[in-house]
C-alpha cells in the first residue's frame, strides 16, 4: 500500500495541491505559535514579564487553539477532494479484493507522505514568521525584550506530529464512504451522487448547531470584565456553527438554490436553467464548494463585527464617563479601553489574517477541484450542441450562485456570533456592523469564487470532447 500511495502522489501531484497547502499552513502556524511558547518558557525569570498585554503563552494558546480546529476543518475539506479525484481507482482496488482496511491505509499513507513532503519549508516560514512576530509584539510592549526564539527543534516536532493527527483524524473522514461501500458498487459509486443526506450525518449536524448555539449562549452571558473569553467563546461558537453547516450542508443548499435560482432562470432563460438545475440536482457538490466560502466570510465577519462592536461600546463607556461623576464608572472604562486598545486591535486582526489564509486555501482548492471534476460532463454538453461560450456562461451563473448561498450561510453565522458577542459587550443583541469592512468580506469572497470557477472552467473545456467523453474521468 505504501508504494501504491506514493504512485498516486507522483502520478496525481495536482489532486493533492490543496491538502499539501493546507498541511503547510498548519505546520507552520504551529510552529510560529510553538516557538513562542518555547520563548517564554526558555527565558529567564526576570524577562518574561510583559510591560503589557496577556502574555506570550496565553497569546500563543488562543491562536494555536482555533487555527488547529481551522486546520482540521480545512484539511478534511482538502483531502475530502484528493480523494474524490482518485475515486475510481480506489474503487478498482476495491473490486480485486483490497480489504477496507488496505485503503484506509492507503489514504493514511498519502497523508502521512504528503505531511513529511511540506514539514521542511513550513518549519522553515514558522520559524522566521515566529521571529517576526515576537519582533512586533515586543514593539508594541506586548513581549519583554529579553525574550527571544530558542532554536530548539522541539516546536517543529510538535507541529510536525499535530499535523498527522490533524490530517489522520481527516484521513479517518475522508475515507469513510469508500472503505465503507461494498466492491461491486465502488465504481458506481464513484460516478453517482447520493440524493439524501445520511441520517447519521444530519444528527452530528443537529448536534454541531446544538453545541453552537451553548457557546454563543455562554459568549452571551460573560460578564463586563470577560469579554475576551465572550470573544473566543463566540468565535468557537461561529466555527461549530460551521461544521453544522457543512454536516448539513446538501439541504441548505438545495433550499437557496431554489430560492435563488429563480431569477437567475427568469434573467438567462438558457444557461440560466442549465446553471440553477445543475446545483439543485447536484446539492452534495453545490454544498463542498459553498461551504469554503460560508467559512471564510463566517469567520472574516464574525470578526470584523466584533471588533466594530467592542470599539462602540468603548466609546460609548467613555462618553458616559466624560459626562458623569462617580468612582463606580472607572472599571467599565478600563476595561472597555483595555478592550480596544491598539494592541488588541492588532491581534485580533492578526488572528483574522490567519484565519483568511487557511479559508481561502480551501475555497480555492475546493472550488478548482468541483470545476475541474466536471470535464466529462462538458464534454457530453458539448457533444449535445453546447458551445464554449455557453458553456462558460453557464458557469458565470453557477458561480455568482454559488457566491450568493455561500455568503448567505457565512453572513447567518456571522450574525449570530456577533450578536451573542454584542449582548455580552452592550446588553443588546444588535452589533455595531462595518459595512465597508463587510463589503470587503463579500467582494473578496466574490474574487475567489468566481474567476476561480471561471478560470478552471476554461481549462476544462479545452481539447475534443469525443477524447474526454472516450477516456472516461481523467
């Protein structure tokens, strides 16, 4: 099986693009983040202490924390598509006896592979990321001076081992359906989509959305004196809604779909049609390749939003006190002041960086992979009549829809963590909303969507349709 992986690997080095960059990025980050902590725990007594801010550990856990459970999210994504590009020879395998097990195992292998392939340069980009990084932090008082990164090779072996926990866990996922299957149908399977979504996976979804909804309540109810822990409870609570999302995604879909697609029918009466039946009949692929975008404007607007909210509360707190007298009014402003003081700014906006990069390696890759799967079905449209300019127009459509269901589904996350996160800030549930910094969001969501769809559709579309019809898949 070893040497079977490593085939596929040479022989399918762009089917693994995605998760290579997406295992990358979570070896490096946990190095940045891991050299940090080596930092404070290898200097002196006398030099750890900050002149302010919460310190480096604490800094360093509550970004590694979430850019973990991205990275999961973003790797199973990633190898989900690996996977489905090497669907029918999984299931070749499959039909000359390979067992369940072997082809867990040969997955495991590709995982593994591909994770010592991308170790060296993300140690690498960790170690001179975490070097900038304690740089800025110390400039702005957020890190003693004497502080500095140890060159001790024990944060890259961490990074290194939680990335093949990562991408195994995702491995354990990813592989599931084909493991699963009896022979005989693999390769039925492999050119089919299941209409329904599993009973089992509409159940963890129910539960994702259920424990989501705990954590913005408990983000709702922090005290004055805990929003940090209301901000990362509500960012958590965003992220958990988003795997309910994409546990449930197929259903939602389709029901934005139809909402939708009806006046992309009544606007292109052709393509248009073609567009809006091709994502309500294909509700699995339509959800795979809007759930990235959902997570990157989820995520990027849950925020944006929390951020604006924490800096009108302030000024809010501190108009109040301008125009008051009493000692009782000094905590609240200290703390909202404390809340939105550069510093903080900074960091949430650092971690928002960090977030976008792992989301819009998966919007990216999920995007080309979903195109790029289609070449045999252009292939038969273009021998049913179908030109390339129709056809491109068709994919116009798909993706301003699939724009559209993406940033609807990321805007409701968005809007529920922000609004927990505001009743905690303000007392009410209505947040302050950026509107340029959401405009943003949406434009650059836009961005990656659609050219990207547009531009693998391009390539898809290239060469005699008779020879990729003959060829099957590839």
């Amino acid at each position: 099986m070893a040497s079977i992986a490593l085939g596929q690997l040479r022989r399918r080095p762009a089917a693994f693009v995605g998760l290579a960059a997406a295992l990358f990025l979570a070896i490096a980050t946990v190095t940045l983040f891991g050299s940090l902590v080596a930092a404070e725990v290898g200097a002196p007594t006398d030099a750890r202490k900050a002149p302010a801010g919460p310190g480096l550990m604490v800094i360093a856990g509550a970004f590694a924390e979430i850019a973990v459970l991205v990275a999961l999210f973003v790797v199973v994504n990633a190898l989900g598509f690996a996977l489905r590009q090497q669907h029918r020879e999984l299931a070749l395998l499959r039909t000359v006896a390979a067992t369940p097990r072997q082809a867990r195992r040969l997955v495991r292998g590709q995982v593994v592979a591909t994770a010592l392939l991308v170790a060296a340069p993300g140690w690498v980009v960790g170690a001179m990321a975490a070097r900038g990084f304690l740089a800025e932090l110390q400039r702005r008082g957020m890190a003693a001076p004497g502080v500095r990164v140890p060159g001790t090779p024990v944060p890259m072996l961490v990074a290194l081992a939680v990335a093949l926990v990562v991408g195994l866990a995702a491995s354990a996922v990813a592989a599931r359906r084909i493991s699963r299957i009896a022979p005989a149908a693999a390769l039925t399977a492999s050119a089919t989509e299941h209409g329904r979504t599993g009973a089992l996976r509409l159940l963890v979804g129910i539960g994702a959305l259920v424990g989501g909804g705990l954590l913005l309540r408990l983000a709702a109810t922090r005290p004055a004196e805990q929003l940090d822990k209301a901000g990362q409870a509500a960012l958590f609570g965003a992220l958990v809604l988003l795997v309910a999302v994409a546990l449930a995604g197929p259903l939602a879909a389709r029901v934005l779909a139809v909402v939708l697609g009806a006046p992309v029918r009544a606007l292109a009466p052709g393509t248009g049609w073609l567009a809006d039946a091709n994502l309500r009949g294909y509700a699995r692929r339509l959800s795979s390749a809007v759930v990235p975008v959902a997570l990157l404007v989820g995520l990027s607007g849950t925020m944006s939003i929390m951020t604006r909210t924490a800096e009108y509360a302030a000024s809010v707190t501190a108009t109040a006190t301008a125009m008051a007298t009493g000692a009782g009014t000094g905590t609240g402003t200290a703390t909202a002041t404390g809340v939105t003081s550069g510093t903080d700014v900074w960091l949430r906006q650092a971690e928002l960086a960090l977030l976008v990069c792992f989301a819009a390696v998966s919007t990216v890759n999920t995007l080309v992979a979903v195109t790029a799967d289609r070449r045999r079905e252009f292939a038969l449209l273009r021998l049913v009549g179908a030109t390339r300019a129709q056809l491109l127009r068709m994919l116009t459509a798909e993706a301003v829809l699939t724009t559209a269901v993406g940033v609807l589904l990321g805007a409701a996350v968005a809007g529920a963590a922000s609004a927990a996160f505001s009743t905690a800030v303000t007392g009410s549930a209505v947040p302050a909303v950026p509107a340029a910094a959401c405009g943003w969001i949406v434009a650059g969501a836009a961005a990656l969507t659609i050219p990207g769809i547009l531009g693998t559709g391009l390539r898809t579309v290239r060469g005699p349709a008779t020879e990729v019809v003959g060829g099957g898949r590839d």
